[in-house]
C-alpha cells in the first residue's frame, strides 16, 4: 500500500484483552511481543473501552515506539467519532494513533449516511493534526459496503487501508476477495486481512 509500512504479518486482535483478567491481558500482551508480533488491534467498542484501557496500561507505557497500534471507531456521527477520538488516545494513553479505522461498515446505506453526518471530515482533520498518521475503514459482511466506500472516495487518497474477511470460503459467496481487493491494489491501499 501506499504507507510503505512494514507490519508483522499477524497482530494481536484486542477484543479478548478486555475481558479476560488483568494478569492474563498483560500475559497476552507480553507473550505476543515475545513471539515478534508488533501490529495491535482494537476498537472503543471491545469491553466498553476496557480493552484500550488494558493496552494503555500493558503496552504503550513500555512499548509505545516499537510497535504499530490500530484502533477503531463504530461511530455514526462526526461527534460520536471526534469523542472516541479522545477517549481511545487517553485509554490508549498515547498523543497519537498508528492507524484509526471507520469500524464495521454495514451496507451501502449505512456508508452514505456515515459520510453525510460528517465522519470522513473528522478522520481528514485527525490525519491533518497528527492525531492519527493513518486511516482506513472495515468491515465483516457485506462486500457492497466496502464498494460503496471506495466508489464515494474515488477522487481521493483519503483511505489508506482496508480491512476485510479473506479466507478460503470467501470466494464461493458474496466474494470480499473478488469484488474488493482489484479495487484496493489498483489504488494502492492497504490490505488487512480478517
């Protein structure tokens, strides 16, 4: 993709991380950076934030400059979103976000009316301020979504990811890999794999 960032090929998803104990978040956390693994995965929404606030105390405290932190924002509406803003970087307890991504991106409809209530807006000015240095959107079951996102953004170098289911029954059936993918290596982003 066009970040030109090298990223170990498996991250450590967070959801878990907020509901399983303390000592096991921290466990998990450890082990992964033990085993290599520098990409890590979240969203305000896992645990009701308890997730973010597990990797703010475990992580970025001793970490923060080696590794790269995603998170992600289900947010409807650009005041929703500019408030998880806040709060993933005081949880997260970093100025700064790796890459932040518009979380879990429905249907068509749900694409329009995320952008006509001023979601895209924020994300710009996040990038623009350095809150963010990169951003992306996702989501799990609806190819129609993504095409609708890419087609609505199609005169800009806004979105610099794409995340998206990609495993081996994915082509037999409403197919991420076929509709989407010649879509993001024509334009240079960056794929991510669910």
């Amino acid at each position: 993709g066009r970040t030109n960032e090298a990223v170990t090929m498996l991250g450590v998803g967070g959801y878990h991380i907020g509901w399983t104990t303390e000592r096991d978040a921290e466990a998990v956390i450890e082990a992964a950076l033990a085993g290599g693994v520098r990409f890590f995965d979240l969203a305000e929404s896992y645990a009701d934030g308890e997730s973010e606030s597990r990797y703010g105390r475990f992580l970025t405290p001793k970490y923060r400059d080696q590794v790269f932190l995603m998170t992600k924002t289900t947010g409807k509406d650009s005041k929703t979103v500019e408030r998880h803003l806040d709060e993933s970087l005081k949880r997260l307890n970093t100025d700064y976000l790796d890459l932040w991504q518009i979380h879990s991106i429905g249907s068509p409809e749900d694409v329009d009316a995320r952008i006509e209530n001023g979601v895209l807006d924020v994300f710009e000015r996040a990038k623009a301020s350095g809150k963010v240095r990169f951003i992306g959107f996702t989501g799990h079951r609806n190819p129609a979504a993504h095409k609708r996102m890419l087609e609505r953004t199609m005169d800009s170098d806004l979105f610099d990811t794409c995340q998206m289911p990609v495993n081996v029954l994915d082509p037999s059936y409403h197919s991420f890999i076929e509709q989407v993918t010649p879509t993001l290596q024509q334009r240079k982003i960056g794929l991510l794999a669910m």
